[in-house]
C-alpha cells in the first residue's frame, strides 16, 4: 500500500509491505532532506545530523580538513542555516570602526553605546565552495536599541523552507525574500527591547530566532514591555495569532514539536515556561520556577521535553512529558509531578541549549562544566570541566557520527565522545572568537567566528 502527503515544500511517501513501514522523504532538493539545517540548531532545534562522518581534528593553519573559509563582514552571532546547497546567513554592519566585542566570565550589564549607521544583511552562500552568491541589504540606520558588550545587533538566526528565508533583526523588523534573495515582504514589529529586568536601562540585544512550521513563522518575543508569541503567515506577513505573555526578557528561540497527538510551540522563561497551540496560540500548559535569564532552547527527545535554564536563584533542569497540560509547576520539595518526569533544581545551563544524543542528556554550563545524565531517569551519569575554569561558552553543542562539538567564545572546539564516559577526542582552535552555534549537512561542519565562516570536513574518497 502506498501513501503520499505534500505541502507546499516536501513531500513524504509511506510504503506499506508486508508489515514494514518505509519513510521516504522527498524536497525541492531530492531525497536529502535529512541534511537540511533550516532553523537555529537545525530540524526541531536537536543540534543532531546523522548519515555521514563528520571530522574530529582540523588545523586552519595548515589546511587539514578545511573545506572552505569565507569572510563574512560585520559582526553577529546567528548560525548558518542550510537547505540543498545553499546556506544563509545574517550579518550587522558598522558603517565607521569596528564594533566592540567583549567574551570571557565576566558580570558588566551596561551596553554598549554606537550612534552611528549600520547595514543589516543577509548573505547567501554556495554549501560545497563557500562562494557568495548574493547579498541583500535588509535595513540601514541607527540601532533602535543598545546591546551588551558580548551580544551583537544581528544575534537572531534565519529560518529557510528552501523556498524563502526570513531574516530576523529584532527592533530594525522582519524580511522575507526568496532563495535568490528577491525582497518578498518586510514587517516592523515596533521597538523590541531585551535586556535585564531588574535595570531596564541595560539594554542587550535580542537572540531569539524566528521558526517555520508549514505556511507560518513562529517568534518569540519576550522583552521589557508587552512580550508576546505570534504566528504571522509565511506569504505575506499577515499576523494569523498573537498570544500576549507574562514575562521578563528571555533569550530562547521557540521548538515546534508537530507530533501526531500533542503538537505545540514550546518556550522557556522565567514566569512562564510552557507551550501553545500551533494553530491558535492558545496555551496548553505552563510552569513557573527557573533561573531569572532565560537562553536555552526546548529541545524534544524520549516523548520528553527538556528545558533548563540559570541566573539568580534557580539554575533547574527539566524533563516534562509531552502530554503536559494545565500548570504543572513544582511545589515545595517536589523534584516531580504527574507530568514532569523528573528535574534537578541545580547545575542547569545559562547560555547553551543542552543536546540529547541517544540515551543521554548533556548540559554545558557557561564556565565550561559539563553534566550527562541519563535523559529518561535524571540519573546524573558524570559531571566534569571542559577546558581550564576561564573557559567560556555562549554557542551551543551540536553532534553527528557519535561526537558532540563544544564551541569555546575564544575558538576552541571541544570534540566530546558520546556516550555515559567522559573523554575529550581533539580541541581544534579557531584563532577566532566563536560565539555562534555551528551547523552541519552531509558531513560538513560550518562554523561562524568573529570574521568568517568555516567548513570542516574530512576528504572525500
């Protein structure tokens, strides 16, 4: 028996024979749909690609395993995204002097004042060759708002459907174009403010990332006044919904789970983690309880969902089911609850999103300290550093062919073995700042540093 489902972009074909189901994935690129990296951490925000072996050494000095390196202009901290054989990228450029970018641990609030005119660009880039192919201007002008000395004005990542590219530059607005980079529509979604709730005065820069599910983009916008999450349709810009939300500035880009009985947005934050409905906004459950500086994605694994986050009192960890509903915050001494399976109120991450790679959990703290549980039980499996105690890490890991990639904020990649032992394969430097999380498809890892971006992958036979 076959069975054939489209949309406007893929097409999936179930074969049915003699008890044995074949999923066959079908793209406006062919049948390697599975290599596309559409959104900030690629499909469903995992940080996984499977299918092809992926480097564990590279030297950018001698060449060694370097497929390509392009200089990309300006300064950002938003990830490639990939579909077939083109990757896009966005970018903030100054129009005098080059802008200040302070990485490290260290505790600073303040902003960083640039009265003068910058470009928002979006670059799109040939995957194999790493060859420009065309630049579009998004915006010119002034910064509406500040940002913080390690935060750019182009931290936001596109999302692309192989189709069109959405671009997202929080207060400087919303672009559409197509994959040849011809304008499509543009949105200004009024003067968008990140930053720290307790002095407001500090501004940041915003870092979530705008998503496609089908024939709509999802954002996230959780800033010092009237934060919301809305849909708006992928066509024109229309708004479809928009759900205000009760919360402090948060950082975390929403993850679209389309599963077959509970599909929802699911979000982080501080007063309100939770999710909504794909096609109504409406809630569907919620809790409260967290650190107070919201920046890891949700990431779905096991028919759990898993959300961390640090700052202030709380630094928790948390696995929820994914039939949550209603409010399902912890009491007082509970660690677990009808829906969540199990938690911890400490050692969760402030910057990376944590990554699940088969049976186990991995959580990369900002200094550096790595924690692997086991996802299903919360079972903590080990807890060890990654590099010396003024390592930093901003960039969240990904992982393919049994490897998980740690980007350290001054350029060493931290190459970890998956599994419950902890061993450090390689550290591979970067000679640059590396403050955004890599992608990968077919093989290749690419890699954004201050001044450009890095294809890696071992040679083909």
């Amino acid at each position: 028996m076959l069975y054939i489902s489209t949309t406007r972009c893929h097409c999936s074909i179930r074969i049915l024979t003699a008890g044995i189901v074949l999923m066959v994935s079908l793209s406006p690129q062919g049948l390697y749909a599975g290599q596309n990296w559409p959104s900030f951490r690629g499909p469903s925000a995992t940080g996984i690609a499977e299918g092809y072996p992926t480097a564990a050494k590279w030297d950018l000095k001698s060449g060694q395993n370097i497929r390509w390196k392009t200089p990309i202009p300006g300064l950002a901290h938003s990830s490639p995204v990939i579909w077939g054989d083109r990757m896009f990228v966005t970018t903030a450029v100054k129009s005098e002097g080059e802008s200040r970018l302070k990485v490290g641990l260290y505790g600073d609030i303040a902003s960083e004042k640039e009265d003068t005119v910058f470009d928002w660009r979006l670059y799109c880039i040939d995957r194999k060759t790493g060859k420009v192919l065309w630049t579009r201007q998004c915006h010119s002008g002034k910064p509406k708002v500040m940002r913080h000395a390690k935060s750019t004005h182009a931290n936001a990542t596109a999302c692309t459907n192989g189709e069109v590219v959405v671009a997202f530059f929080g207060a400087e607005g919303l672009y559409c174009c197509d994959v040849e980079g011809n304008p499509i529509w543009q949105k200004d979604l009024g003067v968008l403010d990140w930053g720290y709730f307790r002095a407001p005065a500090a501004q940041w820069g915003g870092g979530s990332s705008p998503v496609i599910h089908e024939d709509m983009i999802i954002l996230q916008c959780d800033v010092q006044e009237d934060s919301f999450i809305a849909a708006y349709a992928l066509k024109d810009g229309a708004q479809v919904w928009r759900t205000p939300r009760d919360e402090v500035p948060t950082w975390g880009t929403p993850t679209v789970y389309a599963g077959t009985e509970h599909s929802q947005i699911i979000v982080n934050g501080f007063k309100h983690i939770g999710a909504y409905d794909i096609e109504t906004g409406r809630g569907i459950w919620r809790m409260t309880g967290g650190g107070d500086i919201p920046v890891p994605t949700p990431i779905v694994a096991h028919d759990l969902i898993y959300i961390t986050n640090a700052h202030g009192r709380m630094s928790p960890v948390y696995a929820m089911k994914l039939s949550a509903t209603g409010d399902i915050s912890l009491q007082e001494n509970e660690s677990s609850n009808k829906y969540i399976a199990w938690s911890y109120p400490k050692g969760g991450n402030y910057m990376t999103t944590p990554i699940v790679w088969e049976d186990y959990l991995y959580c990369c703290s900002n200094s550096g300290k790595l924690s692997c549980f086991n996802a299903t039980t919360g079972e903590l499996v080990y807890r060890e550093g990654l590099g010396s105690s003024s390592a930093a890490f901003s960039a969240s890991p990904v992982a393919a062919n049994g490897k998980i990639y740690f980007p350290g904020e001054k350029g060493d990649i931290y190459v970890v073995q998956a599994g419950p032992e902890f061993k450090v394969i390689s550290v591979n430097k970067m000679h640059e700042t590396c403050m955004a999380t890599p992608a990968i498809s077919h093989g290749t890892l690419f890699f954004r540093t201050r001044n450009y971006l890095v294809a890696v992958a071992e040679p083909k036979e």
